[in-house]
C-alpha cells in the first residue's frame, strides 16, 4: 500500500524486492571467507581471517584485485565468479531445508506489498 496525499492508501503492484543477502536472510559472509580461503590456498598462498576481513564491504573488484596480490593467478572477473560460485554452493547446500521455496517468497511479498507504510 502507498500513501499519497488525495488517497490515504493506494493498493500498487510490487514489482521488485531487493535484499541485503548478508545476515538479512542467510549469513554468507562464513561462506565467502571460505571460498577466499581455499581459492588463495589452490595457488599456494595463505588468507588469515584478518585479511579476510579487511575486504568484508569492499568491492568485488577491488577484493579481487587484492586476492591477485596473495597470489590467484586469474583475472578479476574470474576471480568474482569463482568466489561467487563456491560461496553461493556452500551458503545453500548448508541451508536448513535448502533453498527457500517459491510459495515462501510469494506470501512474504504479499505481506510486504500489503502492509501500510
């Protein structure tokens, strides 16, 4: 529901929904450290949770760029997808009850489109 001045509520059509994926639904930052790890230890490196926590916030690029300089020999958007891939696989093959159903995601849109604002 949305406000506006001449109507109090006027019932509109959710057309998208955008989440914060990081602790708001399912904490993947343990997943992307570890991806971390064990992309710069396949190249013969070491990534101490320090490290790893100096690139949580970062850019995708930027955080590449300082896996490069561990010692990944790939080039940034590899490294990206990689990263994406392993983190993605690990946070939803350890989810309880796997991936979140569609008729969850539709009733928590309906709630969402309905509630007033």
């Amino acid at each position: 529901m949305l406000a506006s001045a001449t109507q109090p509520f006027v019932k509109a059509e959710l057309k998208a929904a955008l989440w914060d994926m990081d602790g708001t639904l399912v904490d993947t930052e343990p997943y992307w450290i570890a991806a971390e790890r064990t992309l710069v230890e396949s190249y013969g490196g070491a990534w101490s949770h320090e490290q790893a926590m100096q690139l949580v916030g970062q850019s995708l690029m930027h955080s590449a760029g300082i896996l490069q300089k561990a010692g990944v020999n790939l080039e940034k958007r590899e490294i990206v997808d990689s990263l994406s891939a392993r983190s993605s696989t690990a946070s939803a093959s350890r989810c309880r009850g796997g991936p979140v159903p569609r008729s969850c995601w539709t009733s928590c849109i309906n709630r969402a489109s309905a509630a007033p604002s």
